[in-house]
C-alpha cells in the first residue's frame, strides 16, 4: 500500500542519474519499478512495456540493448497511462519530443514533478523553476500533465483513506 504523497517524498531521477550503460530488459523494468511502484502502488510489467514499443510509444530498443531515452520514457509513460489513453501519451510525448532532445524533455518533466510533488498536499502554485507566463505550449502541457498526475495520486490517496476508515466502522 503506498504512503499518501504528504507522507512520502516523491523524487523521480534527473537524466543524469539514469544508468549510462546499456540494459537488459529485466533490469528496464526493475529499475522503471523501482521508481513507479513508490508512487502509484503498480508495477509496469514486459506485456506493457512490449506494448509500447509496438505502438511507437516508446522508442524500441536495439539488439534488445534498453537505454537511457527507454528508462526515461518507461517512468513518464508508466505515470501518465493512469490518466490519459495511450494515444494521448504518444501525441504528447510526439509534441514534445519533436521540439527537442529526450534529455531536455525528461529533465523538464521531472523539474517540474519533483517540484510540485515537494508541494502536493500543501498548496498549489506555479512552478518556481519556469516562467508559465513566456513558456511554450509543450512546456504548459508538461505542467497541466505533471498536476494531473498529483491530483490523480491525490485523490486516489483519499479515497483509500476513506475506504479504510469505511472498514473500520464496518468491524
């Protein structure tokens, strides 16, 4: 059962912190995981991450050799399939990513996560670390994609509260 997110500090790893070295796709999804599961209680698992490859979601592997771009991609999409289709995931990701490196688009990403995730359950704000006002459609998409994510998580973490003290005043 995962923590609330005021209990649990939320950190997703900038792209300088992913592995430089090539993976196998064990250790793709063990790491992905690892990274997940703390903050949305579920695994990816091989069917799913086959799945987007398939779609073009994600860039498919070489010699079935994972690198950084499909760690990236794997722990962005395994956050955003809980709120939007697929489809919406690739478009995004496709709007994205064809304004600029894999790099430079996670590490936006996770700036901002990191930030307002710090934040969730407080009060909500405008990110510290951009200008909303002078940024580009893709970086406001991250952003509305980013507060989605934690309302998501936000209200899910309520309603396993509420479920809770249900069974309690149940026994």
């Amino acid at each position: 059962m995962p923590k609330t997110t005021t209990e649990l500090q939320i950190k997703l790893p900038m792209w300088e912190e992913l592995p430089t070295f090539s993976l196998h796709l064990d250790q793709l999804l063990d790491l992905t995981n690892g990274y997940l599961e703390p903050i949305i209680g579920d695994k990816i698992t091989k069917t799913m991450l086959h799945n987007y490859f398939k779609a073009k979601i994600l860039v498919p592997p070489v010699k079935k050799k994972y690198q950084r771009t499909q760690l990236a991609g794997a722990i962005v999409v395994g956050l955003l399939k809980n709120i939007f289709s697929l489809n919406e995931v690739k478009a995004g990701l496709m709007a994205l990513l064809g304004s600029g490196s894999p790099k430079v688009g996670y590490n936006n990403f996770v700036i901002m996560f990191n930030e307002q995730a710090a934040k969730a359950g407080k009060e909500l704000s405008d990110p510290t670390s951009l200008e909303l006002k002078s940024a580009s459609q893709a970086t406001l998409m991250q952003y509305d994609a980013v507060q989605s994510i934690l309302f998501w998580l936000s209200a899910k973490n309520r309603l396993n509260g509420l479920m809770n003290t249900n069974d309690k005043h149940d026994e």
